[in-house]
C-alpha cells in the first residue's frame, strides 16, 4: 500500500471531526437540566468537615464562608432599602461577587465583609425588578460556585436584564489551561493546578459556559477577547489579562 491509499484509507475511516452547531435556548435547557438531574441522583453525602482544637476551637474555611452568609441575610432587609434607592440608578449596572475589586459606574455587590454598593447573597434572588438592570459583570467568581449554582445565577441574570442587556462573565479558561497555568508542563496538569486552587469548584471552555447561559434563556452568546465587550468602557481587571475567558450573552 502506497503512503497516498493508506492516507486516503485513514481519512476515510477517522473523518474530520466538524463542530456541533450551538444549541437553542429551549435544547440548551433540556441538556443542562437533564445533567443536574442526574447529578442529583447521583450525588452522595459530604463528609462532615474536620475541626481540631489548637489551644481553642478554630472556626474552619468553609464555616467562615457561612458566617458571612449569615450575616448578609441577617442585613437583607436593609439591604433592600439601600437597592431601592439604587434602583434609581440610570444606566443600572451590576457588578456582582465584587470582593475587594471595586468598579467605578457599577453597582458592586457582595457579602457582608467586602467594601461593596449593596450587600447582598449573590445566590439569592437579588432586589431588583425583572428587565431593570442595563449590564452584569462578573470576573473569576463562576468557577467557585457549583454548576447548579452558576445556573441559577445565569438564570437570574436573565431575569433581570432588559431587552438587548448584556451579561458579561469572566472564568479561567480551561478550554486552554497551559495559557492560565504556563508553568505546568501538560494541559492536564494545569487543569489539576486549577482544581487545586482554594474554593474552585466548577471548570469552564467556552462551550459548556455557552451552554449554561442558553439553558438560562440567552439566544446571544459568544466569546469575546479581553477588553473587546459591548460595554463601555469593558469592564475586565488588567490582573486577568492572561489565562481568562471572557463570554458575553444578551437577553
């Protein structure tokens, strides 16, 4: 057999692998909710956390987390008071999981500790109406929630955006993990490198973080580069420049 047939043969039996078009909304939908389903059935108990006493009892990680959550439901009901008067804010910007990052023109939001706008559980329905918010940005906080939670977010998102509003998120790109790790030797080892990262939970290309947003009802998805956004002026942190993707979704 001559090199040019055994080529002819291999490409006959191993096609050209050609991309899946992009889901709609509604199929979209179907494939994530069926996922978590399965997840659910799936899932087994968490083990209890360890807690050792080093002269006193020490308050563990993830127990700290959980205070501040705490506090923030505790504070809700001022907090409404405060986004009421935000509400008024013409464009209406959310900057959600804001953390120390503050930007200027935008609603910061976070939990009871951050210098934030409004105080506020992220993973709450947040007090606003429905199509009252202009844009929402988030940056390197999907990936520290669950994939239930990081639907959940999306969706209210969609909730609350107006009519050609636009949804901006930022996540480590592990479609390209030697880019966000460059000191890994393998792209595997850089996802391990990711997965090592405290509170990392969820990993995102831009094709699962595409489909997650047309599950939560977003026709209009695709990637953008950083600092290309419908938003003005983008709203990325030079600090994520290298190793994050950048996907945007208008309702």
């Amino acid at each position: 057999m001559t090199d040019r047939s055994r080529s002819s043969s291999t490409d006959r039996r191993y096609p050209r692998a050609v991309p899946a078009p992009a889901p709609s909304p509604e199929e979209a939908r179907a494939l994530v909710e069926s996922y978590l389903a399965r997840r659910k059935a799936n899932r087994t108990p968490a083990p209890a956390p360890l807690v050792r006493r080093v002269g006193r009892w020490v308050v563990p990680q993830r127990f700290r987390l959980q205070t501040r959550v705490a506090a923030t439901t505790a504070t809700a009901p001022r907090s409404r008071r405060t986004a009421e008067a935000i509400a008024d804010d013409d464009p209406l910007r959310l900057h959600l999981g804001s953390g120390p990052a503050r930007k200027d023109g935008w609603v910061n939001v976070d939990l009871v500790g951050d210098d934030v706008d409004l105080t506020w559980n992220i993973l709450k329905p947040l007090p606003f109406n429905d199509g009252s918010v202009e844009a929402i940005f988030h940056e390197h906080v999907l990936e520290h929630l669950s994939f239930e939670d990081g639907y959940v977010l999306a969706t209210e998102s969609h909730r609350l955006l107006r009519p050609d509003g636009v949804l901006r998120i930022g996540v480590p790109d592990c479609g390209t993990p030697d880019v966000a790790w460059p000191d890994a030797p393998t792209g595997l080892l850089a996802l391990h490198e990711f997965l090592a990262e405290p509170g990392h939970l969820t990993m995102y290309d831009a094709e699962t973080l595409g489909l997650l947003l047309r599950a939560a009802g977003f026709a209009e998805v695709e990637q953008r580069a950083f600092g290309e956004s419908r938003i003005e002026p983008a709203p990325d942190s030079e600090h994520r420049r290298v190793g994050s993707l950048y996907v945007e979704a208008v309702k």
